[in-house]
C-alpha cells in the first residue's frame, strides 16, 4: 500500500483451518486476472473472488470516499462484505499479495454453516441479496446507463443463484419461469442450459457430478472452499 499510493485495497491469500486442530481443509483466493482487472464486476457475479473481510485491506481514505454516508446495511443472512467491497472497487484499483497472511478458522456450528430451508433459501437470494445489490449498485454515482447495466448483471445472477438452489434441493419450482426469464435479459448461456437440463432430468445431474469428480482428481484433487 506504502509502495502504490494509487490503489484503494489489496488482497492476500487465506488459508482454511479446522477450529480444534488448525488442519488445513482448503484455500481461498483470488487469481490476478491477465489483462484488464475488474473486480467490482467479478465481486458482484461472484467469479473467481471470496468475500472474507480478513483477506482485504482497504486505504481508509478511499473506503470512505467511496461510503461517504458510512451506512452499511448488514442482513443476518447474508453479512456484510458486499456493502465493505463494492463501493471502493467500483471506484478504486486493487493490488495483490501473493502470500497467505490470513487464516479462516471453520466452526461446524458457526452462523454461515446453518442449513436453510429450500424456501429460507429462495428467500434469502430473490430478496434480501437482491435487494442489497440493488441498492447498493443504485448508490454509486455513475451515468444511467451504467446503472442500468450493473442492476442486468445482478438479475441475471439472482436468476442463476435460484438454479443452483433448485439444483442443491433436488426442486423443479419454476425452473421454466427461470428460464424464460433469463432469456428475456438475453442471458440463457451454455452454464445456464445444462443447469435447466440437469434440473429437469436427474440423470444429467448425476453424470455432471461424476464428471466434476473426476476432472477434480485429474486436476490433483486438492481441497478449495
């Protein structure tokens, strides 16, 4: 940070440790892309990113110009690293520590290890994360048109999370509302047809884990959270 006045935060490596032995169970990190660096688009679609506050430091004049009111909303479901991370990587460049300089200690009964509902679970992304992006996207001084762009990209992950739901709880509610409404935001991708596909027919479920599990072991089959 001393070395690049510039940039508004940085991010380090996190080890994940069990909280009785301190046995390492995975990694969280983020890859420096190649090329042009967007983390604000990456933190708000959830890609190659995690949302550990430990993992971050942020220059506290640019953290606050970027949340002049210093309100952050922090709904018990979903905490409160979106309202901490976005607004200062939506205005600032990031800077990276190729290091591990944090560890995420795991608590079996721990708030985020709590197993909702199918329901408490579409609850939880059609509103209150929903909202919380909105709103937070909303916030940002920039053109309409941005706006409007950043408020798509959100839908479309909203839409794409309720997949992943229905896909966990083994439901079928909807998946073809979803569908058309993913293609109505020209969004109905390649990723978003094989969830449909393996939400309708188990089967395909079935054979896209085993061929998840076997890409994970030719790959090394290490442990990532």
């Amino acid at each position: 940070m001393e070395d690049h006045p510039n940039i508004g935060l940085c991010i380090c490596k996190i080890k994940v440790v069990e909280f009785d032995s301190y046995k390492e169970i995975g990694e969280q990190k983020r890859v420096p892309p190649l090329g042009r660096d967007n983390l604000f688009i990456d933190l708000l679609i959830g890609k190659n990113v995690f949302y550990s506050p430990g993992g971050y430091m942020v220059r506290s004049s640019m953290f606050r110009d970027s949340m002049p009111s210093m309100q952050i909303q922090a709904p018990r479901e979903i905490g409160q690293n979106y309202q901490l991370l976005l607004p200062i990587a939506s205005k600032y460049p990031c800077g990276y520590i190729d290091d591990y300089l944090y560890y995420y200690t795991v608590r079996k009964d721990s708030h985020s290890h709590i197993k909702w509902t199918f329901e408490e679970k579409i609850h939880i992304i059609k509103d209150i994360s929903f909202n919380v992006l909105i709103n937070i996207v909303d916030s940002l001084k920039l053109p309409k048109e941005k706006i409007d762009g950043l408020n798509r990209i959100v839908k479309v992950k909203c839409l794409k999370k309720q997949l992943n739901a229905l896909l966990e709880y083994n439901r079928k509610d909807y998946v073809d509302s979803i569908k058309l409404e993913l293609i109505s935001l020209d969004a109905y991708d390649l990723y978003s047809r094989f969830k449909v596909a393996m939400i309708k027919y188990p089967i395909i479920s079935k054979f896209g884990f085993c061929l998840k599990k076997i890409i994970h072991i030719c790959r090394g089959g290490g442990v990532t959270m």
